[in-house]
C-alpha cells in the first residue's frame, strides 16, 4: 500500500493598492512618500522629481488628502474602508477555500499596511511553501499589477529559502468579471428613484506616455467596457468611457472623467449614473472623488440626479470573482 501523500501548505495573498494609517496629514505623508517614490508609478524619479515631491508636494498635498480621507474614513475600526473591505475580501475567500485543505489566505497593500513583506512572511509562518499572488487589478498596468510582483520578489530576493511564487494575470473580460459587473449594474439601478440617462465608466488614469511606450492598460479597459457594453444592450453613448485622477501636468488617458461630467451636465443630460470597473474595492477613488467630487461638478453645472455604483467589493458576485480566479490559478498545487 502506498503511503498518503503530504500537499504542502499553499499561501493565497490578495494585494491592493494601499492606504494611509491614519486620516491626519502625518499619516498621508507617509503613505503618499512610498507611493510618489515608486518607479512604476512616477518613472522619472530624477532629481526635478525629487525636488518638487519634497519641496512641494509633500508639504502640501498631505492637508488636502487628508480631509478628503476624513469624509470618508471607517471610524469604527479607524482605518480606510480600502483597508475594511480588503480585509473582508480575504476572509470570505478563506471560507470558499476552507474545502481544500492546506490552504492559507492573507492580505496586504503595496503602500502602506500590512506590507507585501508581512503578508509574505505571515504565511510562511503559517508553514506555506507556495503562494499564489493576487493584484486586486482587473486591468493589468505596470504602475499597478507590476509594481505588486516588484515588490514580493524584493521580499524573496531578502529570502535563503524563497516560498515558490505564483500571480494571477489580469481578468479585465473573463465571463464572470462581466458578469458580476452587469449583474450590480442591473441590481443599483433598479433600487434608484430615477433612470439614469447614461452610464459613466470610469477608470483610474495613467500619462499617455506610458501606453505609448507599451503599457497595455488602455487596451484592457476598451475591452472590459465592450464587453460590458455587449453585455448590457448599450452603445457607446449610453455607456461612455472615461479616465479618472489625473495627477501633474503631463498629458494623461483621455477622455477625462470630470471634463465629461462637466460637459455632460452643460449639454442637458440631466441623470447619470458612475461605474467604476477598475476598482475591485471602493476607496478615495471612488467614494470621495466620484461620488463626492464629481457629483458636485455635475451638480453645479446643470445636472440635477447623480450615482454612483458601488464597486464589486466583498459581495457574493465580487467573491465569485475572487474565488474562481484564485481557484483556477491554483491548479496543481490544490
């Protein structure tokens, strides 16, 4: 009789962006010093950067981002709800895992904390000889999903003895990613005492300059929109694409989502609706400058009803999301 064979404990790390500690302009500081000194996210981290990122940036920015994280912030728990709904991502992706055995699931933000460093050595505490990595990105971009990898391989490169690594690729139009979009597009609009006149899909921007040295987000964020448009009956004029949170003063991904809101507003459209696909989790993003920021635009220009659609979240259909991509990553190993 042959002996039981013994499957090694396998590690799941869902990772998002990141997130301040705290909502005051000390705690934003620091957050947004790691995330502006990125590479992947600022490429030209020469000595003008430098100079403007400590001169004025971080002398500044800090006070008006941390109001606006106020408006926002979970004070039960005292933390951001990036953080909240992350932290519920990885539970509820616990227990739909929890019939395999030897299966540990974590979290961890590439800004910020947990780190990518404390949620790699966690698991291996937890005695995990492989791990899969999951960038919370639909759309994959090198400022987002790359810098992810770049991290948890400087994490391994510290290691004598490295965890074996896996990531999951982008899901920017698999079925069920389509599918649960459409399905709490569908579900949101019913709950509103209005109709929407069209649906605006908004995605976090990055300068054109990166697409145009190969950056393949662009791409994937057309492609998620056609699909969901295919999915959902609508034209273009009916579900319009733009890009969100351009920062300095470099051409970014056009169009942008404020000037369309504004000229939407000024043109007589009357009622519109926000969706957010890039986001697999409401953050500042989405709940402060969408559904804040951009309402007031909206508003002030002649538009009279505004919402926003919550992201897939923690949901059941976000989860399945979740849950199907880690499965299907994780054959072989399970």
């Amino acid at each position: 009789m042959s002996a039981a064979i013994t499957l090694p404990h396998v590690g799941v790390l869902l990772v998002n962006l990141g997130t301040p500690d705290t909502a005051d302009a000390r705690g934003v500081r620091v957050y947004l010093r790691e995330f502006l000194s990125d590479p992947r996210v600022i490429e030209d981290q020469g000595l003008l950067w430098q100079l403007i990122l400590n001169g004025i940036i971080l002398n500044t920015r800090p006070r008006t981002k941390a109001r606006d994280y106020q408006k926002i912030w979970n004070r039960e728990q005292d933390e951001s709800p990036l953080k909240t709904i992350t932290r519920a991502q990885a539970e509820k992706l616990a227990r739909a895992v929890a019939a395999h055995d030897h299966v540990e699931v974590g979290w961890a933000m590439r800004y910020g904390n947990p780190s990518i460093r404390a949620g790699i050595e966690s698991l291996m505490k937890r005695g995990c000889e492989r791990i899969l990595v999951v960038p919370l990105y639909p759309q994959y971009s090198a400022a987002t999903s790359a810098t992810v990898c770049d991290e948890a391989f400087r994490v391994l490169a510290s290691l004598r003895a490295q965890p074996t690594l896996r990531v999951t690729p982008p899901y920017y139009d698999t079925p069920d990613y389509i599918e649960a979009l459409a399905t709490s597009i569908d579900a949101h609009l019913a709950s509103l005492p209005f109709k929407p006149e069209l649906i605006v899909a908004s995605f976090h921007g990055m300068p054109k300059d990166y697409v145009d040295k190969g950056d393949p987000y662009q791409v994937q964020c057309v492609a998620t929109v056609d699909a969901l448009r295919k999915r959902l009956g609508l034209d273009a004029s009916k579900l319009q694409l733009t890009f969100q949170s351009r920062f300095g003063n470099a051409e970014w991904l056009q169009p942008y989502t404020d000037k369309t809101i504004e000229q939407l507003a000024k043109d007589g459209v009357k009622r519109i609706a926000v969706v957010m696909p890039g986001f697999a989790a409401d953050c500042l993003e989405t709940l402060e400058e969408i559904a804040q920021e951009n309402a007031e635009i909206f508003r002030h220009n002649g538009g009279e009803q505004f919402s926003t659609i919550p992201c897939l979240n923690d949901s059941d259909a976000g989860m399945k999301v979740i849950s199907e991509l880690v499965l299907r990553e994780l054959q072989g190993w399970i």
